[in-house]
C-alpha cells in the first residue's frame, strides 16, 4: 500500500526548500521595515467565524471549505483565508488596546485550505503571504498595503504586473448599484451560466467577473459611477497616493473579489504567463468586519498574496533559488572516523562542534576513508576531520582543507579555535 498526498497539496522536498524560504524571508523582512508585526493563529477556527465574515452565500463559505465536527460536537473549519482569524485574533487579544496608534499592522504565513478543482497554480492547500493593517479609514494605509506587495513582488524579480484597481462601495452606495446591476442583467438572465443565475440571486456582484459570462456584462452599469460621495472621495485618495508613490494601476470595474467582507477599495495583481491563476495576489478594505466579529466599528484593509503562484511565477522568469544557490560555496566540518575504537570520541567531537555552531556531520554508514572524503567534497563542506586510531592516541586530529586538499595536523583541545562557527 503507497500513500499519496491529497490531491490539490505539495511536498516541500529539500530540494525546493531554499527557494520556499527565500520567498518567506523577503517577506518577512519587507513586512518588518513596515512596522508589520507577525500573527499566527490556529489552523482552525469556529466555523461561523468564516461563514459570518466571508459571506455564506460565498463560493468559499458554500463549497470550498474544509469543515468538520470535533469530539465536543463543534463545528471547526481549516483556515479558509486569513483576514476573518485576524480579526477575530486582534478582538480577542485586545490589540487595539496594546497599540498607541490604535493601527494595528499584522502580517502572516500562513497555509490556507479550500477544496476548489486542482489545476495549475489552484490548490487545495495553499499560502498566503498576509497583510492587515486595523484602525485606519485614510487611503494612504490602503496605499502603503499595495507598495508593499509591490515592492516584494518587484524584489522577487517578477515583471509583467498589472495592478488592478476598484471600489465596490460600502452600505450606503452598494445595495442601490445591486438593484439596478439586477435590473439591467435581467433580460440576459436565460443566457447566463448556471453558476451566474444562482449568483443573480445570492451575490449578484460576483456576476461581473465571471469568465463565462463576460460578453452578457455589456449592460451593466459600473458601480465605480455610482459611488456615494465618501467612496468616491477615498478611491481618488488612494489612486493619488499610487500615483504619488509611482505605483502604476488601471482601474477594473470587475475586480469585485470572491469575499463579502470587503468596503471600497478592492484591487489585484495579476501577472502574464503562469496561466489560467493569473491572481497574484488580492485584498481591499473591510471597513464593517471588525463589528461583524463583534468589536466595535474599526476600519481595516489587507491583501493576500499566494506564495505558490509568486514560486510559479519565478520558475517561469526563471528567478528560482535552486539548490546551494545564495550560499556560500563551501560551509562545515565533515568528520571521517576511521575505525571502531574512535567511533564514540567522533560522536562526542560531533556534538561538540555542532553546539559551536559549526555545520557537522559524519558518516553513519562508516564507509572507506575514500568514500568519506569524496562524499564530503561533493556535499561542499568546506573542511574534514580525519580521526583514526593513531589520532586518537597522540590527541591529534587531521584537519583537511576541502578546497585545497592540504591537511595539516592540529592537537585535539586546539580544534575548536581553528573552526569558526559556520
Ligand atoms: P483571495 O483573493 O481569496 O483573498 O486570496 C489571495 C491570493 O491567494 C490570491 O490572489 C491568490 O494569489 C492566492 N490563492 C487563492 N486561492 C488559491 C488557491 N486555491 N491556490 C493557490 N493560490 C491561491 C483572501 O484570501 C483575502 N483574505 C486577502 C485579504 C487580506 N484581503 C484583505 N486582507
């Protein structure tokens, strides 16, 4: 019997584990010079956390999520996506009490779970290199959010970006807009997709971008003209302050997003050539989240960015880290015991350089001194350790340049000043 991961998921093999961790640390240390603290949370939550912020009527909320019953009888859901746990982390943690400029600025790594159709770039589990940013109505936090995506995203070596840029409203501007969108769609209603008609229905703005469906969106008013005048005056905030910070955008009438939380700004990134998943990355403001979790009326805005389709993306501009690239060339201390009475003084000597902070390893096999050798060369470490018998008797090491090939000989308390940390 051969297990197989479940479908839609990856392994994160040795191999591909560099180029994974130096997409995560760029952004770490981008987030960090934003002020952006680090948030983790639990890989579930209550179920009706996601279903009351993300929207039931949601593909997300009624067909992607990953619920289940615990053996309390609870209803938990793997982490859907990650603003509704950082809401819900920031009220319970009283953050906004802890921070003196009650703004609150939270970044994650977090994997995120949706059963959706697996194809390239769509997983079943996937990450999200997060931002929220909590207690700020200015258009400038909505700016600084998209700088910083832009700026990883231009640090990732990635070109061929479109940031795509819309407001969808917020209670006052958007309920109107549905009444007439519903009304000027109507006549189209027999021709639309059966998702479409279903959303005509449950989420009748979600309806503006579908794929199937675009040619019958011709009749629809755009709700960029029928903003209230607060929308309004925010979407040219924040297009002033793009412009101001040299950040090019097109605005997009059908970025509405597939999450019911979101107010006003709503933008994407979307890049050429990693195929039908073009969505780099996504978010907008969420203005009345932080209530509907039960806190008191705070604005907030964030974005996601999918850290498998930003590694798609590399490998197609061919940016990938591969293997020792990015380290130096040669690095530790490979220790060649020779024979069976040094066996345990090598274990001891291992244990000793590794709490030095030195790269060590030795061979478990206890192959031929040659085999070591060419073995150690090949795995770049940068000296050897040769240990045998009569070593061990005169207190000596033999310490080989892997590099060179010199080998000198070198008294066993004297070791640990001639090998630096690694
Ligand atoms: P989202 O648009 O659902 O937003 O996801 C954000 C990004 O995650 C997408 O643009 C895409 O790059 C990536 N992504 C989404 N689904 C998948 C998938 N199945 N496989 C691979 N990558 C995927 C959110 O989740 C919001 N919480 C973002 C946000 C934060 N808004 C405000 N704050």
């Amino acid at each position: 019997m051969r297990y197989q991961r479940p479908i839609g998921t990856q392994d994160v093999t040795p191999e591909v584990a560099p180029e994974w961790r130096f997409v995560e640390e760029s952004f770490r240390q981008l987030a960090a010079r934003y002020g952006y603290g680090e948030l983790r949370t639990p890989v579930f939550e209550d179920t009706d956390l996601f279903l009351r912020s993300v929207g039931q009527e949601t593909d997300i909320a009624s067909k992607e999520m990953y619920t289940f019953e615990d053996r309390g009888g609870r209803s938990m859901t793997l982490r859907a996506e990650g603003t509704a746990p950082a809401v819900r982390a920031y009220l319970e943690n009283h953050l906004d009490r802890t921070d003196k400029q009650r703004l609150v600025k939270l970044y994650y790594i977090v994997p995120i779970f949706r059963y959706d159709r697996p194809q390239a770039g769509r997983y079943r589990q996937h990450h999200q290199l997060g931002l929220e940013a909590i207690g700020s109505s200015e258009p400038a936090v909505d700016a600084e959010v998209i700088s910083l995506a832009w700026n990883f995203y231009a640090q990732m070596g990635l070109t061929g970006l479109s940031l795509l840029i819309n407001s969808v409203g917020c209670p006052a501007c958007a309920p109107p807009y549905v009444d007439k969108l519903k009304q000027a769609l109507a006549p189209a209603l027999p021709q639309l997709c059966e998702s479409c008609r279903r959303r005509y229905v449950e989420n009748p703005l979600r309806m503006l971008d579908c794929k199937i469906c675009h040619d019958y969106m011709a009749p629809a008013p755009k709700l960029i003209e029928e903003l209230c005048e607060e929308c309004e005056s925010h979407l040219g905030g924040v297009l002033a302050a793009l412009d101001a910070l040299g950040i090019p955008h097109e605005i997009d009438h059908t970025i509405v997003r597939g999450l019911d939380y979101y107010t006003k700004t709503a933008f994407e990134f979307q890049i050429e050539g990693i195929g039908a998943q073009s969505a780099l990355g996504g978010g907008g403001r969420y203005d009345g989240l932080v209530e509907k979790c039960g806190g008191p009326p705070t604005p907030g805005v964030g974005l996601g960015i999918g850290l498998e389709r930003v590694l798609l993306a590399r490998q197609q501009l061919g940016q990938a880290v591969t293997g020792t690239a990015g380290f130096p060339a040669r690095e530790g201390v490979f220790i060649v015991a020779l024979g069976e009475a040094v066996w345990i003084e090598a274990l001891k000597l291992l244990q000793e350089l590794r709490r030095a902070g030195v790269k060590a390893e030795l061979d478990y096999r206890r192959r031929s001194m040659k085999a070591q050798l060419r073995f150690a060369d090949n795995e770049q470490f940068a000296q050897a350790i040769i240990l045998g018998e009569d070593e061990l008797a005169k207190g000596i090491v033999g310490l080989k340049d892997l590099a060179t090939g010199e080998q000198v000989e070198v008294g066993r308390t004297d070791l640990s000043s001639r090998l630096g940390p690694a």
